[in-house]
C-alpha cells in the first residue's frame, strides 16, 4: 500500500472479506481501458467469462497478454513508478531516455492501439550542463534537443515557454497547473475588502528583464513573475494603498470607499502549488506593507496565490466580543445577543495581481530536490519530528504532488474506474483528481510497508520488534481488545474507539500488574479520535484483527474544551497509574486547541460559555485558554510517562480552497473560526509548553495542514462542521506514522538502526 492509506484501507477491508466484491458490474462502454493489472485481471474475468470451459483457455491466454502488457506499464517514466500489480509506489532514482510505446486496450473491444509518449533525460543533467532530450510532440511535430552550458545564469534562461512546460511536467509529470486546485467555493462573504487596494512593491527575485534575454524569446520567458533557486527564499512586499482613483466615467479623481489601516493588521491566506504545495509566513510590518514568504523545493512551475481572509479584523485578545454580557445569556434566541456587535465575515479575495506565475530553478540541475531521492534521507529522529517554535515547521517539509487523474501519467488504482466510492473521493481519485504526499527535507519518515514488511520476511511487525528490543514477554502478556473494522465508525471517524474504551475500562477496573508493555495515551478531540484511529490500523495484526501483543491505547476525551474535561482527564490518568505503577511503558500524545477556540472566542458560543461554572466570560478567551493550558501541560509534566508529546492545533475552518458540500448563502464564516485565531493559540501553547515544562515535546500539527484546505474529512453527506476542521487520510497517515516512529525513537530506536 502507499503511504497516504489508500491501498492500505482497502487491502485490510480486504483482507476481512477475504476477497473483493465480485459482484460489482463494470460499464464497458464508459470504460477507457481494460483492467492492467494480475488482480484486474481476475475480476475481468470474474464478471464476464459465462462458460467453465472458455474461463480456463481464455484465462491463461488472455491473462497473459494482459500482463504483457503491464510489464510495458510499469515501465513509463514518471516521479514514481507505479508497480500495478501490487499497489505499491516506488521513487526512482533516475528517469529514463527516450521513448516508450505503451498499448491500451480501448473499450475492451476496439484493436490495440499506439501512444507515444515524450520523456525526458534528467538523471545526466550536471551543475554545468544538462540536455532534454524529446521524442514526437502529440500533435505529430518534432521536437528537438536543448542544451545550455551557461552557470552564470539561471539554469533555464535561455528556455522558451515551451521547454519550460517540458521541463516542469518532466520534473514531475503531475504538478498541478494553474486552476487545478479549487478557490472560491461559494460561501457567503461580504463586499467590504480591501483585496483591490494592495500594490507588489518589491521582490526578493525579480523577472528578468529584456536585456539579460535574447529578443526571440523575451516574451516567452517573462510569463514568469520571479525565478527562484531550488529551497531560497521567495519573499515579496505588498503595501496597501487608498490614494485617489478615476471616477465610474473616468473622468475626475475620487477618494476610494475604504481607508487602508494605518498600523496594518490584514489578515491573508497564501499558497502555490506545483510540483508541491507549499504555505507561507505573512510578516506585518504595522505600516500598511506586508512581507510574504515562503521556501519552495521541487523545481518547476508554480501558481502563487494570496488571499485577503480579513481586510481589518480584531484584536484576538479582545475575543470573544460579547463577553461579560449576562443579559445577553438569558435571552432564548442566540441571534439576539449578536444584534450589537458582529464578527468581521472572511472574505477570501484574491489579492490584486495575483495569482502569479514563478519558476523554480533545481538546487542541482538533474536531482528533484537537494537530496534527489528519498531512499538518499536517513529516518527522522525526535529532533526532526518534533519542533522548537511555532515557525520551525514551516521549512520542514511540503506536501508533494504524487499523482493527478488528469495526467497521461496516471496508473488507476480504484477496484472500478468508471465509478465512485466514498474512498475514492476520500483520496482524490473521485472527488479533486489529485493526491499528495508529505516529505520532510531531510529525513524520511517511516511507510506504511516498513511498517509490516517484517511480517512476510519473518523479522516482525515494527511494534514486535520494539517489544522484542526492550526484552519484553509477549507471550504472556494479555491482548486487551480488538478491532472490528467497522466500516460505519470508519465513516464517522470513531475507528478505534471500541478499542481505546476497552483498554481504559480494564485498566480503571481491576488491577493489571502483570501488564508491562507500551500504554499508548491519546488525549484530545475529535480530531485526536481521527488520528488514534489511524494509528490503531498501523499497530493491529490483520492475522487477529486485534493490536499486537504488548501494547494498550487509551483515549481521554478533551471535547467542549478543557476546561469542562480537566478533572476527567486527570482523573483517568491517575487511575491508570494506580493499577499499572511504574511497570508499563507509558507514552502521551495531547492536544487541545479547537474546541478551546470555537466555545471561549465564539460570540455565538456565549450561552455555552455562561452554562459551565469553570469559565470566567469576563476573561479574553486567550487569558483562558493560557491558564487551563497551564494547569493541563503541568499535570502531563509530572506524569511517569517516557514520551509526552503536544500536537499542534490543525488549522481547524479554512474556507478559501475547501469544497465537497453546500455552504449556507445568508451566514458569513466568522473571525473567531478562523486557522489565525487557532495559530494565535498555538503560539501560547508554545509558550507556555517551554516555560513550565521540560519534559514535554511539540510537534506540528498546523503547518502540515494549512496548505490542504482541499483535504479534510468526507462522509456521505458532508457536514459541514466535520469537513471544516477535521483532516483527511493523506494528513492522518502522516500524523499515525510520524507519532508511531517517535514511539520507536524513544523506546527503541536499536530497530529503526536495523
């Protein structure tokens, strides 16, 4: 299975029904081409072979013509190659010359026929000199070879738009292009922005300019904004700007309906994707001017976009707004205590001249990135998982485009792909056409298939190794609880929860001495359910369907806030300690975060506020959220646990880029359920984690979040709630494998050196 849990999911479903539902019809006619793959394969003829004696010669001369087929498949050259038959995804380590022939079976019916395909050599490009070397266009012209030996340039310069495009789809033939992901999806904002007013006064990489080009291609070239070097810092001034404009006649000078703020305080959303896609920082310099930047890897084509979210929002300290109103809490209609005073709408407007086009140049010509292959990264260590302040994430890693349905690359990977099924929706085979997957710059974090390869090679699970290092006795440790793999509570996102409450139950309800393994903790939200649920698959036997031997998760429910879970929290960890001691392993992952936000800055959250005795609403929701953060972090700080890890809050109600359901048209997406606000609490949680408590670790959970609006939770229906702050798989998996390997690193990192 690849490592954003596709093939995973479905094999373990698989794996309990023992085969796939054969039953499923397949339309020929709405079929591009005939199954490429051995287990294709089988359902093809499962589905349409109607007599015993034809299955069998049929079968073997078919099958193997299809087959043939497929060895020629897996050859295309792509960022990774896909090998059909057992689902997994392979990074090369070179690209290939030349052409390839591949044959498609078109409708099942019609003869083979002939595609050629263009690739390019990148694995001989050097520092000083690369070639592109091309095969017959498309449209039937010939295309001829390039070379440029000139360093003191940029690496392309001499290009036309052409050859870039070349290029760009060549370094990754599935970077994303100009609209291909969503913007603006139709939630109501108002017409009050400043998004017309800002002016780009400055560069860090300017385009080039006539002179440093020849004529012939000057207009080609200069389609892009900047050109970038492979991990420089991009970085560009924006001002905002209210001198006079031209009347609707254009015919006198007029003042503009707005004022730009004067000390700044704009709020934006920035993204460019590509080859990846990457997020930003905004630096306000309390001016009017604002500094955007960000740190491209993958080399190629990118769309920048920024995005005015609120033109002059408030003060986060002054949250909730109508805080202290005790009038206001008695009143039965919530909207009549909101009558007074409003929050401001996110608005989700692009910023004047942007989207902008940039090129970013390879660190060194013939590699992807400064390390060319992942298979080159050693593993991550604790330093690299976890992080020092709420910025050092942003460099870290980046999300990177690994397949489009759109592109001549694309291998399918659905059972049948001429339908669709929630998963594939889920993966964005169905729903967006593209799928990504997280890279750390300098290490590799662990994939699914090093996870269990040591299951059919005899070495072990990952977790049964580690037991095994620590010289633990698993054959006499008691297995606590099973997994059911329902699939309603895979829907739902409570995958685990069966799982989690047995462990605790059997550890509050009588003694568990004899328990010496690792007790993993989660505690948190619904978003925390949706991660334990993830990790649950990564440790559970699919021989038994139950977690390995050795190992208990618990989950303790932060939901409605921590200040309404507190004495729950503390009271179930206590009582765990009282039945196991000190002989168990015991390892913390924690958060909270959302909830915080959304019931103590929430202005139509006030009844909810005023209903618990525990919250003081004549407080700023921040001051509130700092104390009982405080009161948590110092209770996990004393706790006989190995690892305590705080997970960042996820960038929890990104509007601009998300899609899959109905927004309301009457209702504006309020300041208070906004990723700022959630990374204003972050930044207290980083401060006050680093202040109290030197035993507690943090690791990300909003910069791998923020550029994926258009990735979260998708159920039949969509709910708006859920598909705003709960994360998808491609983010889950990196959150179950990424705490998965921190376990390992802090218990028994001998395995991981194996």
């Amino acid at each position: 299975a690849d490592d954003n849990g596709f093939g995973f999911l479905e094999r373990m479903r698989a794996f309990q029904a023992d085969s796939y539902d054969k039953s499923r019809k397949r339309n020929i006619r709405y079929s591009l081409a005939t199954p490429r793959s051995g287990l294709s394969c089988i359902n093809y003829f499962n589905q349409r072979i109607f007599t015993l004696g034809g299955l069998l010669i049929i079968a073997i001369f078919s099958c193997s013509s299809l087959l043939g087929q497929n060895r020629k498949l897996v050859k295309r050259i792509g960022f990774h190659q896909t090998n059909i038959n057992d689902g997994l995804l392979r990074n090369n380590k070179k690209v290939l010359i030349g052409n390839d022939e591949m044959q498609m079976n078109s409708g099942g019916s019609s003869g083979n026929h002939t595609r050629r395909f263009r690739q390019v050599m990148q694995n001989e490009m050097t520092s000083k000199k690369y070639s592109i070397i091309t095969g017959r266009n498309f449209d039937g012209e010939s295309s001829s070879s390039i070379s440029n030996a000139n360093n003191n340039t940029s690496s392309f310069s001499q290009a036309t738009e052409q050859n870039r495009s070349r290029i760009h789809h060549a370094l990754n033939p599935f970077a994303l292009l100009p609209g291909d992901l969503p913007g603006y999806t139709g939630w109501a904002r108002p017409e009050q922005t400043l998004a017309g007013y800002f002016d780009i006064e400055r560069s860090s990489h300017p385009g080039p300019i006539a002179r440093d080009i020849p004529s012939s291609s000057t207009q080609q070239y200069t389609k892009y904004h900047s050109v970038v070097k492979s991990e420089d810092k991009f970085s560009l001034l924006i001002t905002c700007n209210n001198d006079k404009i031209l009347d609707s006649n254009r015919e006198s000078l007029v003042e503009p309906p707005y004022l730009c703020p004067e000390e700044g305080g704009s709020l934006f959303y920035l993204r460019a994707y590509g080859p990846s896609v990457i997020s930003g920082n905004i630096i306000d310099h309390h001016n009017r001017s604002y500094s955007v930047e960000m740190y491209p890897v993958d080399p190629g084509e990118y769309t920048v976009e920024l995005v005015v979210t609120f033109s002059s929002p408030l003060n986060f300290d002054d949250l909730p707004i109508n805080r202290a109103k005790s009038v206001a809490k008695t009143q039965s209609s919530l909207e009549y205590e909101n009558e007074e005073e409003v929050e401001p709408g996110f608005e989700g407007y692009m910023v004047a001249g942007f989207p902008l086009l940039i090129w970013v140049d390879p660190l060194f010509p013939g590699k992807s990135s400064k390390q060319g292959s992942v298979d080159e990264k050693p593993l991550c260590n604790i330093t690299q998982l976890t992080d020092s302040s709420p910025l050092s994430s942003l460099s870290k890693g980046h999300w990177q485009v690994i397949d489009h349905v759109a592109r001549f690359s694309h291998q399918p990977l659905t059972p049948d792909e001429s339908g669709v099924t929630l998963d594939g929706y889920r993966m964005g085979l169905n729903s967006v056409g593209v799928r990504m997957q997280y890279t750390f710059e300098d290490c590799e974090l662990l994939r699914i298939r090093d996870i269990f390869d040591g299951m059919t090679n005899g070495t072990g699970h990952i977790i049964e190794r580690c037991l095994d290092n620590l010289n633990y006795d698993r054959s006499n440790i008691t297995n606590f609880s099973r997994h059911d793999f329902d699939i309603e509570k895979q829907n739902n996102g409570t995958v685990g929860l069966d799982l989690a409450t047995v462990g605790l139950d059997l550890a509050i309800g009588r003694r568990v001495d004899s328990f010496n393994g690792i007790h993993i903790i989660f505690i948190g939200d619904s978003v925390m359910k949706l991660e334990m649920g993830f990790f649950t698959k990564l440790v559970t036997d699919p021989r038994s369907r139950s977690i390995f031997q050795g190992l208990k998760i618990s989950f303790l429910e932060t939901n409605g806030g921590i200040h309404a879970t507190m004495a729950n929290v503390t009271s179930k960890l206590n009582a765990i300690l009282e039945n196991e001691g000190n002989q168990s392993k015991k390892v913390i992952l924690f958060n909270t975060g959302l909830h915080d936000v959304d019931i103590l800055c929430s202005s139509i959250r006030s009844r909810s506020r005023g209903s618990k005795e525990e919250i003081n609403d004549t407080k700023a929701c921040v001051d509130l959220y700092r104390e009982a953060l405080e009161d948590l972090t110092r209770v996990i700080d004393a706790y006989p646990a190995q690892i305590k890890i705080f997970r960042s809050t996820t960038a929890g109600w990104q509007k601009y880029g998300n899609y899959g359901f109905s927004w309301p048209a009457t209702s504006i997406q309020p300041l208070s359920r906004s990723p700022h606000v959630v990374h204003y609490f972050n930044e207290i949680a980083y401060s006050t984690i680093q202040k109290c408590c030197s035993t507690i670790s943090i690791a990300d959970g909003y910069w791998i979040t923020l550029p994926r609006p258009d990735h979260t939770q998708t159920s039949d229906t969509n709910q708006i709630g859920k598909h705003l702050v709960h994360p998808g798989y491609e983010i889950l998996s990196v959150f179950a494998r990424r705490w998965l390997m921190t376990i390992i690193c802090g218990l028994c990192s001998g395995v991981l050196a194996e």
